[in-house]
C-alpha cells in the first residue's frame, strides 16, 4: 500500500498516512509534534501501530480489519496463508491479493482508479520484512479503543479478528472498506 488510495478522502483532521512498514526503527516526526493522535489502523498498520504509536499521545485508537497479531492461526492471518502470499508474490499474485481485498470486481476497479504506486519487488521486500519483524518482535501491550471488523474480509479471517477483539464491531463489507475509512476521517459515526 501506499497512501494513493486514502488521498480522495476528505477529512475533518489533520491527517497523516503512514504505509511503509519495511523499517519501523525510523522515528514519525509528527508523533512528537502533536498533542494527542486519534489514531485509525487498517490492516497490518494495526500490528505496527502497536509498535511505534507513543501510547502517551494516543488520545483514541480505532482497530480496523486487522489485528496485533497479524500472523497468528488463531487471532490473525494464518501462518501457511502468509508464507504462501510471501512465497508466491508477483505481479499475478498481487492482483488476486488485490481483487480478494477489494471483495470483488466492481470495488476492485475504483480502488485501481487510486491504485498504489509501488512495484511488486519493492511490495515484497517490505512484507517480508515485515512478516520478519512481526515473528521477531516482542507484542507490545496497547490500548485499542475500538475495533471495526468487516465480515466480508478475504485477508484477515473475520473470525480471527473477533477472536483478537471479542468486542468488536461488525460491519458489513471487505478488507478494502473506503466507505467506512472516508466517514471516520470526515469524523462522522460508523
């Protein structure tokens, strides 16, 4: 991912987007700058949200379609399904990737009309590193407000999402959910 897809959304804040999770040793100039963050992840920004956000600044943290375990049979992306995406990773297996995100045809092609620009090597080289620093790197306890799991999702098991936040919100629809990422950051209820 990169921030493309997120740009068309207008928001009632502030709004930064991170989304290169290759080396989380770099420090987010912004996190020391503001004063409180309402934090939203999506998907593995969830697990590296609870890597990197300084919980002292985090004023609320919304968990979507993703968990702090994102490798995990039980709460996660099953181990076998994550080393069969890394392994088989390539311009076709990224537009399957893309398509089962999307939930579809019709939601994949408004997503490519903001498509990401970042070519496959470098996709794969920054999940592979992030599968390493998922598997190496202590869990590290966060406090998630809120967790919104979209009962579609064809990447993150809806299951294993309620099984990480038994108090989870469901809501229809797939792993990609702009409709629901536009009305948080236009700080609307979803």
């Amino acid at each position: 991912m990169d921030g493309a897809p997120f740009l068309p959304m207008a928001g009632a804040y502030d709004t930064v987007i991170v989304w290169d999770y290759a080396d989380l040793s770099t420090p987010l100039p912004f996190f020391s700058e503001a004063r409180h963050i309402d934090l939203m992840a999506w998907s593995m920004g969830v697990w590296a949200a609870t890597q990197v956000a300084p919980r002292e600044r985090v004023a609320s943290a919304t968990a979507i379609n993703g968990t702090p375990w994102p490798i995990d049979d039980v709460r996660g992306i099953p181990v076998a399904v994550f080393d069969g995406t890394l392994n088989g990773f390539s311009e076709a297996g990224l537009a399957r990737f893309r398509r089962r995100m999307c939930g579809g045809g019709a939601a994949l092609a408004g997503f490519m009309a903001h498509a990401p620009q970042r070519d496959v090597e470098d996709l794969r080289a920054e999940l592979a590193a992030l599968g390493e620093a998922i598997r190496t790197r202590p869990p590290r306890p966060f406090a998630w407000t809120r967790a919104i799991v979209c009962t579609e999702d064809r990447i993150f098991p809806p299951a294993a999402q309620l099984a990480a936040f038994p108090n989870a919100e469901c809501r229809s629809g797939a792993h990609w959910a702009p409709d629901l990422f536009a009305a948080l950051l236009r700080g609307e209820p979803a």
